[in-house]
C-alpha cells in the first residue's frame, strides 16, 4: 500500500549544546484526498536509545493535502560514550497499523562528545577556604604575640628574693578550713609543722599563723615576692572577709622560709550556710631563706 505521508528533516546534522540537548523539527506532509491523523516516532542507530529521542506532539490530525511540523527533542544523558550517531522521523497513519503505511525521512546526524568531568565542589568555593585559612593565620599571629607579651611581663616568682630559689611551688590550691603547711604546700599537715590555720568564729573566718610563723597582708602587686621583702610581719589574725582576690598574703614559715599567698578566687557561699567557711583558689610560692630571714 502506497503511503500518504511525506517526512522530511529541517537539517542533515545537529550539534548538541553542552548540556548534550537539541532540537530538530521534521515537515510531514499528507498528500492522501482525505484527512488523517498523523503518528509520528523515531528510529536511530544500534548504538543509540530510544529515551534519547522525545516527540513533543506524537500525534495530530493533518489535512488532505497539507502539512505538519514535528518537534522532536533530543536529551543525551551525562556519562554517553563518545561517538557518532543518527536518528530519523518515521511518519503513519494513527488509524491503521504502524507496517501499513509508515515512511522514515532522511537521516539526521549528531555526535556525542567526551563528558566534561563535574568541577569539585570545593574549587568553586576555594576564596572561602583562603579566607578561612588567613584568619587563622591572623588568629595565630595575634595569639603568640599576646602570650609572648605576658610571658615577658610576668616577673619570675622569685623575683625580689636575695636566693631565687623556689622550694615548692602551688599554682591553685583549694583553702576552705583547716591547717597549711607552706614548707611542703600541704593542707593540714602535722601539728609542728603548720603554718596558716583557718579559725572559724562568730562573725565570719580569720586566717591567723600557727607555730613561730608570721604574716602580713599587702595589696595586688605584679611582683609579690620583691613587695614582701622588709615588710613588717606578725603573728596577728588576717579577717578572711578583708582578704580579696589579687591580695598577697607576706609570710614568714615556722622553719623560716619566705612565702607569698595570692588569692586567687573567693567564693562566697549562701546564707543559708553562714558557718561553713567559703572556698579560696590560692596560688602558693615558697623560697629558701636569705640568712636569716625577716
């Protein structure tokens, strides 16, 4: 049976867009006396799918005598193997089966190109990670610098001290009752050996010395052990309500080394526990005497 319809493509070759997509319209004329209407597919090469190849309008009715045009879209998926390849419109009539009265235009060639590898995510956002990184640098700078300035102007803890030796050292110690001995820098170490006693009375606590030895209290300084020196020390009590953070307590041991106790923290604590005595962060620097001391 002779067909009714004629195909022909706009163009020969088509190139696909980046994204491996074009568009190819096809003219399909019906030179039959009557009006049909039109079923319209593709067919390609071995190498080729069908899913690439979509007809926009896969059926429509077409005039006697007149003409149609078919849009078919072409969608390559990312991954293809590279090559060459080809497709064309085959045009019959909807209401008769597909062998009877099918024709197929002329073939239109495409290529499929090399799949261009995805960029990384992170190169597209490499001036986040060079900003991140010099302010890290800019953090480290300003941290090394700040700390190397403390450490320049933090005097020794000797200083000021005729023999800078330090005997034992307590950078935090926990103080809320009892007994120190300042030789060792333990709490509530043998009777003899004692050297501060914190008494609990009617009214709130008192630190005073234990044994032979001696103390006095002087305000923040930044070099305590040169601000001890000849300062006047003696066996009176020291109110623990007077005594405030940064204040250095002088002191005399009862086996005659210089020691200096800075508070470091008071915490009060509530009302509701008036004689239980607060808890003091001390820091605790012993030195050997210097003859015969103060």
């Amino acid at each position: 049976m002779t067909s009714p319809w004629t195909v022909a493509a706009t163009t020969e070759r088509v190139d696909l867009d980046p994204t491996g997509t074009a568009e190819v319209t096809f003219t399909v004329t019906n030179n039959g006396p009557v009006d049909q209407r039109l079923a319209f597919d593709t067919v390609s090469d071995d190498g080729a799918s069908r899913a690439w190849f979509r007809v926009a309008k896969p059926q429509l009715l077409v005039t006697h005598g007149g003409s149609a045009t078919v849009l078919v879209n072409v969608s390559i998926p990312a991954g293809t193997l590279a090559g060459p390849h080809w497709f064309a419109g085959r045009a019959y009539s909807a209401d008769r089966a597909p062998e009877d009265t099918p024709v197929i235009s002329d073939r239109v060639a495409f290529e499929v190109r090399p799949s261009e590898r995805p960029q990384p995510w992170w190169r597209r956002w490499w001036w986040v990670f060079a900003i991140a990184a010099l302010v890290l640098v800019v953090i480290a700078v300003v941290l090394f610098l700040v700390l190397r300035d403390q450490d320049q102007a933090q005097p020794p803890p000797n200083d000021g001290v005729k023999t800078p030796t330090v005997v034992r050292q307590a950078r935090s110690l926990s103080f809320n009752g009892g007994l120190i001995d300042l030789d060792e820098i333990i709490l509530n170490g043998p009777p003899s050996a004692n050297d501060l006693h914190w008494v609990q009375r009617p009214g709130g606590g008192w630190i005073q010395p234990e044994n032979d030895a001696r103390l006095a209290k002087i305000g923040p300084t930044d070099r305590p052990a040169a601000a001890c020196t000849g300062t006047t020390l003696t066996k009176d009590d020291i109110p623990v309500s007077q005594w405030q953070p940064g204040e250095v307590l002088c002191i005399r041991t009862n086996e005659g080394r210089p020691s200096v106790v800075i508070l470091n923290q008071k915490i009060t604590l509530p009302n509701s526990l008036p004689t239980t005595p607060p808890q003091l962060q001390v820091s605790i620097t012993t030195f050997e005497p210097a003859g015969d001391g103060q």
